[in-house]
C-alpha cells in the first residue's frame, strides 16, 4: 500500500468522544517506550505524526489519525508505565479497555511488544484478555535492529511458549525496527488485505 496522505484527526480521552466510526480502524498499543510512536511514523511515512519520546505515560488520549482518506490509524495510551498515580492508571486502562470492546470499526489492534524482552506479565494479561474477549488482534516485536538474530529466536520461542500455554492457535506476529525499516511493507499489507468495510 502507498500511503498518499496522513492526517491527524483528533485526540480523545473517552470512546464517546471518538471520530464517527464510519472508517475500518487498526489500533496501536504497548507499554510505554516500546516504540509505538516510532512504528506509526514509519507506516505513515511521515516524521513526527506521532511523537516520539515524550513522557511516559503522560500522554494517555486515544489519538485518530486519518490515512489515504480511507481508514483510522489509532494511536492508544502506552500502559503499564509505573509513574503514572494509581488513580490514573486506573483510568486508562479503563479506557482502553471500553475503546477495545465498543470500537466498532475496529478491524485490528495491533499490540507492540519489545523483542529485547522475554514475556511480560502484563503484555501476557493483556494478550490473554484480548483473545478472551475475541477481539482480532496480532503481535507486532520491536526494535529488533537492538538484538541479534539468536536473541530474537529466543525471545520469539518463549513468547510463543507462553501464548500456547493458553491458546492453541497463535496470533500473526510481525518484525519490525522503525530504526531500519523493516516490516513496514508487511504490516501495510496486512491492512491492506483486511481494510473491507
Ligand atoms: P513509544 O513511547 O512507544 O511511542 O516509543 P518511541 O517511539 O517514542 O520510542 C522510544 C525510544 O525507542 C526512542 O528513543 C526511539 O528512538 C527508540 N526506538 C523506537 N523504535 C526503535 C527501533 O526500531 N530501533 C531502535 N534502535 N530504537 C527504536
């Protein structure tokens, strides 16, 4: 898919505020600072769409953005980040939470996991949460310019370990690394395959 145009549409702190869902969505979301913003602005071929390394955790708005006049690309709130008051991570993730099941035009989320990392717990809840709720969803490792090749194995091998602990049936999962370019075309193709609305 060529991307022709990206545009930022608005921010919104409840599902009800959110953009007429007149469009097929694919959504982004991770733990803070694994790269999510980086990843947009490389699908979206457009530095500083989404922004890059601002405070973790501050920005906690679901943002709409707006691609080839066709679909929404969704930036959601990084969660999990341990600064953030109780209260407010309360909050979000209550939020997310109602954006992932009302979301109507929610064709796919996409669920960023750093690749230096083995799994998580909470990127693992959240996993087993989405497939519990049977919303589509696919993996998407980041950074993987960070690691060497043995070490993404590794990683991968316990991710898919974990995941089968629970599930028969594996979500795709995705390459990436926004430092070199990589797995762009497959995600866009990915979209591409799925965006009939
Ligand atoms: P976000 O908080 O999830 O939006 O993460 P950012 O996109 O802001 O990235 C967090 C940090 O990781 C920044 O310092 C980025 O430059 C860095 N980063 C993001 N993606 C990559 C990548 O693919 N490779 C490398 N080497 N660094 C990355």
């Amino acid at each position: 898919m060529n991307i022709l145009s990206a545009e930022f549409i608005k921010s919104s702190k409840y599902l009800e505020e959110c953009p007429e869902a007149n469009k097929p969505e694919y959504a982004f979301i991770g733990r803070s600072n694994v790269g999510k913003s980086s990843l947009i602005n490389m699908l979206a071929n457009k530095k500083g769409l989404a922004k890059t390394s601002s405070t973790p955790g501050k920005t906690q708005l679901i943002n709409h953005f707006v691609i080839n006049n066709s679909w929404y690309l969704t930036d959601l709130p990084g969660y999990g980040y341990a600064k953030v008051s109780k209260s407010e991570r309360a909050s979000f993730s209550k939020m997310i939470e109602k954006y992932v099941l009302g979301r109507s035009n929610l064709v796919n989320l996409f669920v960023l996991i750093d690749s230096r990392h083995l799994p998580m717990k909470l990127d693992v809840d959240f996993i087993n949460w989405l497939g519990q709720n049977s919303i589509p969803f696919n993996l998407v490792f980041t950074k993987i310019d960070k690691i060497s090749q043995r070490e993404f194995s590794y990683n991968f091998k316990k991710y898919s370990q974990e995941l089968r602990n629970t599930w028969e049936e594996l979500p795709e999962m995705f390459k990436t690394s926004s430092e070199k370019k990589i797995g762009k075309e497959e995600i866009l193709s990915f979209i591409e395959d799925t965006n009939k609305y």
